[in-house]
C-alpha cells in the first residue's frame, strides 16, 4: 500500500481525503495557505506545509509551491480532491515526471474529457445521446445563428472551457443572440482563458442526473448509481442532491449506467469520474460533459451503496483491482446532501467573511457532517464559500427529507451569515418534499419570494 499521500486541496475534501488516509495507516501530509492555518485540515493531517499566502494563485493553484510540498514531503501520491489542480492534465503529468503518483485518471484522459467540445465527440463515438447543438466550437456569432436556426430556440451558449455553473447564457430570439454571444465569450475568455463557445438546445425543465463511475488500471469499470442534482442556484450551481432519483425508471438508469461506462471507457478512463446527464420529462437522457475528478456530492453515492470511494481511489491508483463487479452493486435507502455556504440569502447571496463565534451542528442517526469549521474559526474572503455538507440517509425518500428539515432546525451558526434559513425554506417547499422538482425550481422559487 501506499506510504504517504499529499492532499493538494483545502478544506471539507481534504478532511475527507485526510481521514480515509489515517484509516488506511497512510499518511497523510495536508498543504494550506497562511490564511488557513487554522483550518481543520491542516489540523488534522500528520503533516502540514504552508504552501503561501492566501490567495489561490499564491498557493492552492501555485504550482512551483505544490510540488515543492510533494519533493519536501516525499509523498509517494496525491491526491487533488475538486476544483484547483483536479481536472488539469499538465499537474497529473508533472507528477508524472517526478515519480509521483496522481490519485485520478491518467493526463490523457483528464485531456481527452478535458472540454465540453471534446468530450461531446467522445459520446457521440460512443452511441450516447448527447443535447442537439453545435458539432464542435462555433467560430462566430452568425455561426452561432445558423446552428440555432437548425435547432430552434431557445439556446443555450455554452463555454467550451466551462465549470462551476460560469459560461453559460440563454438566447430566446435571433435579436438577442448577436450581443450575448459578446459578453458570453468575453466572460469565458476572462474566466478560463479561452473565448469559445458551443451552441446548444436549451432542454425545458430537465433534471440534471449524474452517474458515478470507477474503474481500476486492470479494465475493470462499474456505475455505482445516479445523483439527481436539479436544486441548482441561479449560476447552475448544485445546493441540494441525492440518491437515488427515485423517479428513474429502471431501464432508463441501466441504460445510462451502461452509456456512461462506455464513454468512460473509450477514452480509457481510470479511477473515479462523473458523467453528467440532463433527462427530460419523458426520460429521454442527453451527455452533458464528464467530470473527470471526485465530486463535492460523492457522499450520497457512498450512503446508499456502501462504498467509500476515497479508499477506492486510492486503492485503484495504487494498482489494486476493483473488489466488485457490476451485479454486486446494490442500492440501498435513500440519501440526500445539502451544502452549507457562508452566503447572505438576505443580501442576494453576497459572501460572509468572519470569525464564527457559535457553531452548533446537527447530530444524530443518518446524520454525517463534512466540514473544516469550528467555533472560533475564521471564513476568509479568499475561498469558495462552502462552509459544511449535510449528508442525510434513510431507508426512504420521504423519511430523509424529514431528517434534512430536523437536521437544518438545530443547525445554528452565529458570527457570519449561512444560506441556513434559506435551505430551511427550500426543503420545506411542498413540491420538494413530494419530489416533483427540476432544474428551474430554485429560480421560480425565489421569484415567488421565498428567497
Ligand atoms: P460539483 O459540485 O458537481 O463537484 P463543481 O464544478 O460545482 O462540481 O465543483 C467544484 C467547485 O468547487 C469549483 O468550482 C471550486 O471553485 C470549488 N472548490 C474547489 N475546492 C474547494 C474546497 N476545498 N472547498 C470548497 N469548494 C471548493
Ligand atoms: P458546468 O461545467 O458549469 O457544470 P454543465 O454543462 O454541467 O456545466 O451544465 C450545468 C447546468 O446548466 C446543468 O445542470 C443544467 O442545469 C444547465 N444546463 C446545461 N446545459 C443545458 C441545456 N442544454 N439545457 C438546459 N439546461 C442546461
Ligand atoms: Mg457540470
């Protein structure tokens, strides 16, 4: 087994990552930046080197300082959790010329899913069914006004780089798409170095369903189930998810289980990754774009099949085989993650920064929490804002979602402001407890002003 693993990452992840380590008698070296010296996980790991000053470019994304941390250490592996260096191919292969070992897929995969572009062709290649739109980037705007004339409106523009939720813009008239796609690719350039953009249909009210894949280096590759992740911010970013989506016909999720081994495999994909669907109301499923790293809502996924992907990964990264086949793969209860984030919903959800002076957390049966905060820690204006995870697990849908409104009733923070309330409003809504829910039900939710 591995010796020693370094977790390029900070908070809630590298905790996470932190803990599988110890469990497994790896050790673990954690890295932060001088605004995180506090932060849980530089608490917590066996060692700890400071990387730099607090922004992201001065150390979790300073690659010279990274990898001087790997040689200082002697880490054998690391591992990179989500976002900074997670999905860049040129930090797998920079490990790669230092003997080290990267705890995800190769560089050449993580390049081949690398943008959306690519990894559409990838499924196509596959027989996937990908959303109807632009084969390739489109070059102009009047490109961009042919592909949508074959496809009709509305649109969506898409960054080729994108992530996160950014890069994205609805076009509902020929009018309006001249000046869109401007600010769309400006925004794109400015964000992730690259101006291009897809065309693609718009899909009315989907969900957005995602099935978790892990294959070892021996050709051995499993779907461990979906996540339905509709309740999605304004910027498309996920709040609240689960497992199973209990609405998916069998068929439908074998089906897609099966295309998302396919497209993983034909770009000969290792380790763990995620292949991102949207599903219309009559079940029709359509590629999004494959995420080729550990995702922030994994737990739900390890609740209801049992699997603890952390010591998976670095399991298969250390050239184990696979402990199961597909026919071994069992659901079981439901689970449900809500994220807690240091955002003001009376302030249009404008980040909080400060000293929590009170954190009294939810506890209980089913009940798990991811964080690296405490009382008497600090939020810095740095770091994405994402203070905590609730995971809830039941043996019912029904039962989980009670569980997440008992759970979000006796969180309690003080010193800075949470999305709590707001949650606790959400989970509440008659039409989330029933389950009947899509991508655009947070939006009309706030426009009815339960924001
Ligand atoms: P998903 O939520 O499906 O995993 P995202 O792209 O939303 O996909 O998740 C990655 C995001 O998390 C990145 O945009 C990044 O800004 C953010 N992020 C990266 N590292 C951390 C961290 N340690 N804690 C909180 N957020 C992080
Ligand atoms: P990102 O890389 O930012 O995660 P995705 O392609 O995964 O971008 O899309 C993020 C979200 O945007 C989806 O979950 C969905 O809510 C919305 N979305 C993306 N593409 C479409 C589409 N063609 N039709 C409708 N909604 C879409
Ligand atoms: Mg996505």
């Amino acid at each position: 087994m591995l010796q020693k693993v370094l977790i390029a990452n900070r908070g809630e992840i590298a905790c996470r990552v932190i803990r599988a380590c110890r469990e497994m008698g790896i050790r673990s070296v954690a890295v932060y930046s001088e605004a995180d010296a506090d932060s849980l996980h530089a608490l917590i790991a066996d060692e700890a080197i400071c990387v730099g000053a607090g922004s992201n470019s001065d150390s979790y994304l300073n690659l010279a300082n990274i990898l001087m941390a790997v040689q200082i250490s002697g880490a054998e592996a690391v591992h990179p959790g989500y976002g900074y260096f997670s999905e860049r191919s040129n930090f797998a292969e920079a490990l790669r010329s230092l003997n080290v070992g990267f705890i995800g897929p190769t560089a050449e995969a993580i390049e081949a899913m690398g943008d959306k572009a690519k990894a559409k062709e990838a499924a196509i290649r596959s027989k996937c069914p990908v959303v109807p739109g632009s084969k390739g980037p489109v070059p102009s705007d009047t490109d961009a006004l042919k592909v949508a004339e074959e496809i009709g409106y509305p649109i969506l523009l898409k960054a080729v780089a994108g992530g996160g939720g950014r890069g994205i813009r609805r076009v509902d008239s020929p009018t309006e798409l001249s000046g869109l796609w401007k600010t769309a690719s400006a925004e794109a350039q400015a964000s992730f170095g690259s101006g291009e953009m897809l065309v693609e249909k718009l899909v009315e009210h989907p969900r957005h369903v995602e099935i978790q894949i892990i294959g070892d280096q021996h050709g051995n590759m499993v779907y461990l189930g979906e996540r339905e992740c509709s309740i999605q911010n304004l910027r498309h970013q996920k709040i609240v998810e689960e497992a199973p989506y209990s609405g998916l016909p069998p068929r439908v999720r074998k089906a897609m289980g099966e295309a998302a081994v396919r497209v993983a495999k034909s770009v000969g994909y290792t380790n763990a990754g995620t292949v991102e669907f949207l599903v219309d109301k009559d079940f029709h499923y359509y590629f999004l774009e494959m995420n080729t790293r550990l995702q922030v809502e994994h737990p739900i996924t390890e609740e209801i099949t049992g699997v603890d992907l952390v010591k998976l990964m670095l399991k298969v990264a250390n050239g184990e085989r696979l402990p199961m086949k597909q026919a071994d793969v069992e659901i079981k209860g439901h689970s449900i993650e809500a994220r807690i984030t240091a955002q003001d919903p009376d302030k249009d959800f404008a980040p909080s920064t400060g000293c929590i002076t009170m954190w009294r957390q939810p506890g209980g049966k089913g009940v798990r929490m991811e964080t690296h905060c405490y009382a008497g820690y600090s939020v810095s204006p740095y770091y994405d804002p994402m203070l905590a995870k609730i995971i809830v697990t039941a043996s019912t849908r029904l039962e989980a979602v009670k569980k997440l409104q008992t759970a979000l009733y006796e969180f309690e923070v003080a010193g800075i402001a949470t999305n709590i309330p707001f949650l606790r409003r959400l989970v509440a809504h008659p039409k989330y407890v029933e389950g009947d829910f899509h991508t655009g039900f947070v939006p009309a939710f706030l426009q009815e002003g339960h924001g």
